[in-house]
C-alpha cells in the first residue's frame, strides 16, 4: 500500500474511534441525567455514594430534572411504538369546594381516570366537557365528560347560603331584681341560665318557661328558638331557718341515701340563690381521686355556693351522710374543680348525728373517701385547709367590639408562701373569634356568640373559668303588625292572633300576650285565644325587648 493511501486510512479509523468515543460520552450523560436529582460534574458516585473507578473529567455540568416537576401516573409512559391501550371504563368524581353561589366550573373541579382492558388506570386530562358547566341555580347538576367514546357523569349541588339564626332567652323576674337578656344564642348550643335576682324575704327557686308554668327551663336543652322565663320565689317563712338539705340516692357502694347539709347561719341567703348539688359519677372524678389513693371506696357531687355572700375566711360547714360501712376516722373530702386535678383537701369530722362535716370554700366537685389504712393501722389522710384558689370577675355580657378587663382575686395565696406576682398565670379563651383575651387579661368581643375565659397557672394547679356573652348587634322594635284588631268569637270555641314585630330584623320578636279578663278570654303565648263566656275584654300584645311597644285586641264572646 502506498504511503499517502495509508495515512488516509489510519485518519479514517482514527474519525471512526472519535465518534464511537463521543456517542458514548453523550450516552453516559444522558443516563446520569435521569437516574439522579444530584450530579457531580468531575467526580461522577455510584447510588451508594462510592466513586466510579474511572471519573469522567472535563464533562459539563448537568442540571437534573427535579422529580417533583414530574406528574405521576398509575401506568407506565408508553414507548412510541406501543400501541394505544384500549379503554373500558371512565370513572368522574367532583373534587372542587362547596358551591354556595353562581360559578363556571373548570376542570381543577373533576378526577377523571380511564380503565384500561388490562385493569390498569390512570388520571385523564385531555377529556372533553359534554354538559354545560354553569351552575347557576340551587339544587342538583350533573356533569358529563367524554374519553376516547366514552363517558362518565357525576351530580354537583348549589345549596343556597343562609343567614344562621341566633336566639334569645329573656327573663321575668317576676318581683325580683332585673335579669338582661341572654342575646345572640347560636343553634344547638346550650345555656348556663343566671342564678342572679334578688328578692327580700324570698329563695330564688329557678326559672320555669312562661308558657308552662310548672316546667323548669333545662339547662341541657338545646336551642332552637327563643325562650321566655320567669323566675320562682319560695317565701322564706322563719327568718330563724339556718339550714338547707339537698338529698342524693346514690346506687354505688351499695347504694345509701345521701342527705347534704348546709349551715347557713349568717348568710345573707334570702338575696340569692339555694346551692345546688348534683351528683357526678365516679367515672368522671376518677383520674383526680386516683392522685390521692387507688381506693374505689368513694363518692362525689357538684357544689354550686357561688352565689352565696360566705367567705373564705368563713366557710361554709356542710354534712353529708356515709355509706354505712364507712369510717369516718378514715375519711377525707378532696376538692376538684374538674374532676381531673385535686387542689386540696377539706378538714372534716364526725358531726354529733354521725354524718360527716366538712368547710367548703369554693364551687366545685367533692369527692368523699374513705382512706385504706395502712399495716400499722393508720390512714394516710392529708389536711390542707382551706385552699388557695384564685376567681376572675367580667362582665356577663361584652358589647361587639368593645373591650373588658378581667379582675382577679387571689384568695389563701399565704399558704403557697408566695405573692401572686411570683406565680406566671396563663390566659385563654376557648372561642377567640367570639372573644379573645391578651395577657393582661383584656377581653375583646369580636362577634356574637358566647366563650369561657381561663386563667391557669402554669403548673396546672390553679383554675378558673368565667363565660362572657358577645350578644349581636341590637335592632329594637318599632311597631306590631297583627292579622286583627277585632275578634268575636263563640263561647268555649278559639281564635288565633297573627302578630309580628316589626321591622324582621329586630333582634328580640318574642311578644307578651295578657287578657284583661281571664274568666271572658284567655290567650296563650303563642296568640291563641279561648272564649269562656259572654262578655267583652282586650288582649294586649307587648314586646319584649325593653321598647314597651303595645297593641290592644278587642275581644267580644257571644
């Protein structure tokens, strides 16, 4: 072979290894590109992280796809020569917010997903729309879309937005001191009912529905719609009377009758309200008695005192009677204000009809228990009388967008052997958009509704609550709208009058209905009248709300 002919040859096997040499560089790239979300330029690492034997030098820098910017799918990406795999099923679920209005809905609104012949699926995103897509109208709408020839459907709902209703209760102190109103009740909710109205020489006996005298309101009920109470006085017959007795049937402990005693000398009672006890299962008190002992010999009530004029210096001396098995030796009453936490113990013996005394000091939960006795014989009873305990004072009611500062009466404190100052309380409000309270105990009324206010010192150990109502915005009435002014009517027969308090936004729309003359008509509550016999009287109608408006029926029974 000729010299020049050589050199061309060698050239050409030389050209040949370049470009095998480059296509396998550009392949190796492209490999690393998708197999890591990091990449070392010149020092290219295995999955482990060990270097490859022979590092690539001078090789760019590759940025690598973050996996994220993926979309991830059920099956696998299909080569260009795979063929279409074939559709069974198409399958549309509504997956965009509530609709409570007119709206266009978009494609961000729907899952569609196709089935594939070999059960596979995977999410559709070029499918097309086959309905309308407005909602326009309350009610039900269905929406159709279509895949490769076949279709899938799915119902939306517009439910129309409505204004929630808030309720009212008023009071009727029937001869006692004034009650406010409890304003802006939300739906379902239930109320503590103010134990608040004083009347000289009478017990306040709790606050029974206008419409059924003889029926208690329930605290546990419910609300759904406006109430009217009045409240029950018993006179107090023998200003000398010193005591009150609640009594309790317990089934526990082989169950006993529970009389609970109260001595009430000096107690300015006939301006408040009897204490009220209640009993508490000793499932509800089990995580505080187990603080103290493991014993299940034990029972427990609620004591409402709150309303008393006692004081911590002077508590109140309350008995209770035993099981009968019980040693009174052994003995002790642990006061909780939950259940869950002890805050101490009351010093109690044994009363000279043998039931067991005890001072209260506070509301709260009692628990009464019987101490195991050790092996030598003694109990391991403790006596921590009386209790610190700390109180916060603030208004029942808080006007929208008005402020409360909180007052905070420390009681016992030289017990803990502290000032308050030394002790770091927390505050809290359990519905902070109802109102909310800051750190030094400042109550901000944000809109209508109710919420209980905390303070708690930091280690748990003292508690109190209070709850505060945000009424909503007063509209007062202004005038009463009724069917008739006239109405004539047959003995022993009924009629019904239509009224309504004007304007329909006022806040409080319950009306008053008396008669001038019971023994000619009688009206109920709600505007129904009964003829009893021949004669003329008037209805009169009055709101509620303090406006004093007032609108006269005629009546005539013939």
């Amino acid at each position: 072979m000729k010299q020049k002919e050589k050199i061309s040859l060698i050239l050409s096997v030389l050209l040949a290894i370049g470009s095998l040499f480059q296509s396998t560089i550009c392949s190796q790239n492209q490999i690393i590109k998708h197999s890591s979300n990091v990449v070392y330029a010149n020092n290219l690492q295995t999955a482990s992280g060990g270097a490859i034997s022979t590092p690539v030098t001078n090789t760019p820098a590759i940025t690598a796809t973050p996996m994220t910017s993926v979309v991830p799918t059920t099956k696998s990406p299909i080569a260009a020569n795979t063929p279409t795999p074939i559709v069974t099923k198409l399958f549309i679920e509504y997956i965009g917010k509530d609709i409570t209005k007119p709206v266009t809905l978009t494609k961000n609104d729907f899952l569609v997903t196709a089935q594939y012949k070999d059960n596979t699926t995977s999410t559709i995103y070029d499918y097309e729309f086959t309905s309308l897509t407005d909602v326009t109208m309350p009610g039900d709408t269905s929406i159709t879309v279509s895949y490769q020839g076949f279709s899938a459907s799915c119902t939306v709902s517009y439910v129309k937005e409505t204004n929630k209703n808030y309720y009212n209760i008023t009071f009727d102190s029937n001869g006692g001191s004034a009650v406010p109103s409890i304003l802006g009740i939300a739906p379902n909710s239930t109320v503590s009912l103010p134990n608040i109205p004083k009347r000289e020489g009478y017990w306040f006996r709790g606050w029974y529905l206008s419409d059924s005298p003889e029926q208690e309101f329930d605290e546990n009920t419910k609300i759904l719609k406006d109430y009217a109470l009045y409240a029950k006085w018993e006179k107090k017959e023998n200003p000398k009377k010193d005591t009150m007795t609640s009594t309790i049937a317990y089934s526990i402990l082989g169950g006993f009758i529970c009389n609970v005693t109260v001595d009430l000398t000096d107690q300015n009672y006939g301006y408040h309200v009897k204490p009220r006890v209640e009993e508490i299962s000793n499932t509800d008190v089990s995580a505080a008695a187990k603080q103290i002992s493991k014993t299940s010999d034990y029972f427990a009530f609620y004591f409402d005192v709150e309303d008393l004029s006692y004081s911590t210096t002077k508590p109140l001396k309350t008995s209770v009677t035993l099981p009968a098995y019980f040693n009174p030796a052994n003995v002790q009453v642990l006061y909780s204000p939950d259940g869950i936490r002890i805050l101490g113990t009351c010093h109690g013996e044994t009363s000279e009809t043998e039931d067991y005394t005890f001072s209260v000091y506070s509301s709260g939960i009692y628990i009464i228990m019987q101490v195991p006795e050790d092996e030598s014989g003694s109990s391991d009873k403790v006596d921590t009388s009386p209790i610190p305990s700390i109180s916060i004072s603030l208004p029942y009611e808080i006007k929208l967008n008005s402020q409360a500062v909180a007052s905070v009466t420390y009681t016992n404190f030289d017990i803990l052997g502290m000032e308050p100052s030394e002790i770091t309380f927390i505050w809290n409000s359990n519905n902070p958009s109802v109102a909310s309270v800051d750190d030094e105990g400042i109550v901000t009324a944000n809109k209508a509704g109710t919420a209980t206010i905390t303070l708690t010192s930091e280690d748990g150990t003292l508690y109190t609550a209070y709850t505060v109502i945000v009424p909503p915005k007063v509209v007062l009435a202004k005038s009463i709208k009724v069917n008739k002014t006239q109405f004539t009517i047959k003995k022993g027969k009924t009629a019904k009058i239509v009224a309504s308090v004007k304007p329909t936004n006022a806040t409080t729309k319950t009306l008053q209905y008396t008669s001038s003359n019971k023994k000619i008509a009688t009206v109920n509550s709600k505007g129904k009248i009964k003829a009893k016999k021949k004669g003329s009287c008037t209805i009169k109608i009055k709101t509620t709300d303090g406006t004093k408006i007032t609108k006269k029926i005629k009546v005539t029974v013939k």
